[in-house]
C-alpha cells in the first residue's frame, strides 16, 4: 500500500499536467465569471441577452436550482474532456518515457515488481488524475457560484446562494458517474496506450495510431466494408450514449419574460443499467486486460539497453 | 554457507551472436569482484542475467532465489548502478529520497542524508541541475543506504573525472563494505579499482578464463622483466605474453616458480591491467 502511494506520487511528480492542465482550464472559468459579474462578458438566452444580474432578477427563484446546474455542468465536461486527453498522452509516455531517459534501469533496482509498476501508472491515470479532476470542477465550481452568488445578493436576491451546495453535489455525482463511464468503457483504449508506450522504440503516437487506421484501410479494399471503423467509432463514444439517456436535455428559456431552467432528474438522465448491461463493454474490458498484461509482460523482459 | 552467486552453464544468445557461452561461476559472501573483459565480451550481459534484467538459459541462483521468477524479492537484498545518469532527470534530490524510503523497505534514510551531508548536493535542486559527478554520488548514496547483501556496479564511474572516482571507491570501501556483503563489479579502469578487490574475473568471446583471488594472483602469476640477451631464455619457458620495454623485455607467466625465473631478470606480481591483456589475448588466440 505504501509503495503504490509511493509509485503514484512518483508518476504525478513527474506529470505536473495531471492536474495543472484541469486546474489552468477551472481557472479560466473563475475568470469568466468575474467577467460576467462584472458586465464585460453578456450572458445569452435565446435571441437575447442580459447582465447576470439583470438575469439573476429575472430568474425564478424555484428554477435556481437547476439553473446552477446548468452553470456548473458545462465547466465539469470541459474538464473531463481536458483531463481524458491529458490522460491520453499520459499513457502514452507512462512507459516510453523511462525506457528513452534510461532511468528505467534506476526504477528496476527497486523491489517492486512490474505488475506494481504498470498497475501504478495504470491507477494514476484512471483514478488519481479524475479525482484531481474533480477536486479541481469542486474549486472552480465553489468559486463560480460564490462570485455569481454575492454579485446576485448585491443585485437583490439571495436565491442563488442558498440552491448553491445542493447543486454543486448534484454536478459533482454527475461527473464522478461521466468519469466511472470512461474508465470502464475506455480500458481497452488505455490499456493500448500502455502496451505501445511499452513497446514503441520512437514515435509512439504513430505506433498508437498506425494500426488501427492501417486495419480500417485494409477492410475497406479488400473487404469494401467498414466494421473495424464502426466498432473504433464506438469504442470512442459509444459508452457515453450507453449511460446517458438521450431524451432528457438540461436548458434555459425564456417565456413571459421570466427565465425558466430545467435539468432532468437523475433517475431519468443516467442509465447505469443499461451501460452495465452491455456486452460491448465486457468485451472491451477482456481486450484491455490483455493489453495490460501485454504491457507488464514487456516491461518485465524488455532488453533493450 | 552458499554462495551469493551460484552459475551454472549460463548463456545467451542475440541471434547468431554468442554473448555467453556457458559460464560457471560461484562467489562466495564478502567478496568484491572484479567482472572485466573487452567490450563486446559478455560483463553486461551477465550482470543482467544476474538481476533479472534480461532471459538467459542455463542455471542461476543469486541468495538461492532465482532471478527470473523472483526478481522483486531479490531487489530487496541486491542493489545495482547500472550506469551513470539513469537517475530521472526531472526528480528532486529531496523527491528521490522520499520515493527510495516509499519503495525499499531496507533503505535508512538517515545513511543517506549522512552520505549526502559529506557532498555539496542540494535536497532542492532537480536533478536535471546536479553535475555528472553529483548525480553519481547522489545515487552512491542511495545505493549506499540500502542494506543489501549484493551491489553490482556496472561502469560505475564512467565518464567521471579522477577525483570523483577517488572518491566513489574510497566511500565504497570505506563506508560501505563491511566484509559480509558482496561487490561485484566492472569497470575499464582496472588500475584504479585493484587494490580494493579481493577476486579478479576475466571474461573474453563469453567465456571465463580467469577466475583467481588477489591473494592467489602473486604466486600463480609473475611477470619477468629481462634484458634483450635472455629473452631467447625466456621464451623457452612458455610466457603468457611478452613485450618489450626500455632496454627490457617483459614476460607473464602463468605457474612458474620464482626459482625458476630469478635467473633470468627480475620478478614482480603483474599488474592486473597487463594480466588481463596477456589472458584475454591468450584466450583469443
């Protein structure tokens, strides 16, 4: 337990952007909302817009919850989508990079095994970087509602503060569900990232994509269908459109000059179920672990020195 | 009591290439050993084998585990310097000695602050930052504060200057070797480390072709140094190899007596440097 603590505070020592990359998007939010609190930046609804204070004494005050909602999802998918391309060449380099600066033969003189190692990296990019991810949504959401929230009491109405920390949780279970998605749905994608990081000699974003669109091409003329692109396609989103609902929408409108907002309960929005039912992600999961043992097999014989 | 190293019949290939051709080996505990050969010659290649870091065939046994099975036990007990600057570049001193306490368990954090209090490295500075001298001595510290029963130390001191090399054989053997652990290690600067080692191994084309202590050295070696007019003498006893010097001529024997040398010119116990040339090339021919 100690020596993966350990092996993670390595891997995030080394890759400042794990949380760097979150933290610098959650801070362009802050300062688009003081923007907006201080009228430089006009919020729009439909065809028209307003100062967040001419909106905030519009708004009715039982739709503020889910108007906070609205607020605080775009900023927690903006860092999700951050974070799954910092993960992305994270893996990448997870393995190449100690085998190109030599110091992997220093990390081998440790007792501890590969299997530790690539299980180390494989934790830090599938659950040390999102849960920096969401302390970083928690900040900046905080900071958001609190400079929206005090701009609006200013303006005369305190309804925005107090619908603040039910919202925030609400927002914060939703992004934890989007991430627990992609880390399931994306193993088999990590685990080839891992096992090319392992075993490219140079270019590893090549050796990452080569194959795959190598395949799709091969199908395409000798086969004259598309199923291996379909299924990358998939592998790539489908997971999103397996958890999510597809029928509920979140939104802002505007009817007889009041400002309504409504977000779908959670029962509706999620499907869990049917994400957890799928066989398209047992399946992937089975390719992923045999990258992933792919990987550890080749750090652990891997002679190239 | 076993021995540390126990080989048997080991090898490895690289295609067509033989890099070891069934080498038999035992060191014993507390020891330090001398691994040298040419370039080429198969001293990385078994070193690897020993710690787990490459597949080999044949027998092997280092503290009675085996290093392809059992690498991550063995690392608890053996420690090694692979080269020069393998420690990451993007580490703080202070980071590097937090992550070596996090992850072995036999690693005093207290020895390695003492070691380093001897230097003029930072705790703050990146490693990226430190000389090559200091990144040595830095991982000389590390290594040094772990209590292992086996270091290996593969060129060592390669690419450091004479003083740092001083240096690094003088903390080794001062404060490091306690006559029950065992060193093994390799270097091309053989004058430098003879007078600390106790064995010498002579390794050529994958083979081992010499296999003595330093103790055994002076009566199974001796090297004659005569003038022109004995030499015809000399030759007739069978040297090793010869060579020639200001106005002498310089022999190595292998299992002559220094009665039957005395009569020719003077004896000397060869150096470990002209021993090695005149063994390899022996070998080789």
């Amino acid at each position: 337990m100690k020596q993966m603590m350990t092996l993670v505070r390595r891997e995030l020592i080394e890759n400042r952007s794990g949380w760097a990359v979150p933290a610098a998007f959650g801070a362009l939010f802050v300062v688009a909302a003081l923007a907006a609190v201080f009228g430089l930046v006009r919020v729009g609804v439909m065809d028209q817009s307003m100062t967040l204070a001419e909106m905030g004494q519009e708004l009715d005050p039982s739709s503020i919850y889910p108007a906070l909602l609205v607020l605080f999802m775009p900023i927690a998918v903006v860092l999700v989508v951050a974070m799954t391309f910092v993960v992305f060449f994270y893996f990448l380099d997870a393995l190449y990079a100690e085998r190109k600066d030599r110091s992997i033969l220093f990390w081998k003189s440790l007792p501890v095994s590969d299997l530790q190692v690539v299980g180390s990296k494989y934790l830090t990019g599938v659950a040390a970087i999102p849960a920096l991810t969401v302390g970083v949504f928690l900040v900046t959401a905080f900071l958001v509602w609190l400079i929206g929230g005090l701009a609006l009491l200013w303006a005369g109405s305190g309804a925005a503060l107090q619908g603040g920390p039910a919202a925030l949780a609400r927002a914060t279970a939703i992004m934890v569900y989007m991430l627990l998605v992609q880390v399931l749905w994306f193993v088999p994608v990590h685990g080839w990232l891992l096992l090319v990081s392992a075993f490219a000699r140079r270019a590893v974003l090549g050796w990452v994509l080569a194959p795959p669109a190598l395949l799709i091409v091969a199908e395409k003329i000798l086969l004259g269908t598309r199923h291996f692109a379909d299924t990358i396609g998939h592998r790539l989103i489908g997971g999103f459109q397996l958890a999510f609902s597809n029928e509920q929408h979140a939104m802002i409108m505007e009817s007889d000059g009041a400002v309504m907002s409504s977000f779908p309960a959670l029962g509706e929005f999620l499907t869990p179920g049917r994400f957890l039912a799928a066989p398209s992600l047992w399946a992937g999961i089975a390719v992923g672990v045999v990258f992933l043992a792919g990987a550890v097999w080749l750090r652990r014989w891997r002679d190239e020195s | 009591m076993n021995p540390v190293i126990r080989a048997q019949g080991l090898a490895r290939r690289y295609g067509s290439t033989v890099a070891l051709d069934g080498v038999d080996l035992e060191i014993p505990a507390g020891r330090i050993v001398g691994l040298i050969g040419p370039n080429g010659a198969g001293k990385t290649t078994a070193l690897k084998a020993i710690l787990g870091l490459g597949p080999f065939e044949g027998q092997l046994e280092v503290l009675g585990l085996d290093p392809r099975r059992q690498r991550a036990e063995l690392m608890q007990q053996v420690s090694f310097i692979a080269d020069v600057a393998v420690l990451p570049r993007w580490l703080r001193v202070r980071q590097a000695l937090d992550i070596t306490a996090g992850l072995h368990p036999h690693f005093s954090r207290e020895k390695a602050e003492a070691f380093l209090a001897q230097t003029e490295i930072k705790r703050d500075s990146k490693i990226s930052a430190l000389s090559k001298g200091m990144v040595t001595q830095l991982h000389l510290a590390l290594v040094m504060a772990i209590d292992a029963r086996l270091l290996v130390l593969d060129e060592p001191t390669l690419g450091l200057d004479i003083i740092y090399r001083k240096e690094f054989y003088r903390a080794l053997l001062n404060d490091y070797f306690d006559g029950e652990r065992t060193i093994l290690l390799t270097t091309h600067q053989v004058e430098e480390i003879e007078h600390i080692l106790t064995d010498l191994l002579f390794i050529s084309h994958g083979r081992i072709v010499l296999n003595e202590s330093m103790d055994a050295l002076g009566e199974k070696f001796l090297e004659l140094a005569t003038r022109p007019d004995r030499a015809e003498e000399a030759r007739r006893l069978a040297p090793l190899s010869e060579r020639q010097g200001l106005g002498r001529h310089h022999f190595i024997f292998e299992d002559r007596t220094r009665d039957e040398l005395a009569p020719l010119g003077e004896i000397k116990v060869p150096g470990v440097a002209d021993l090695f040339v005149a063994k390899v090339r022996r070998a080789a021919s």
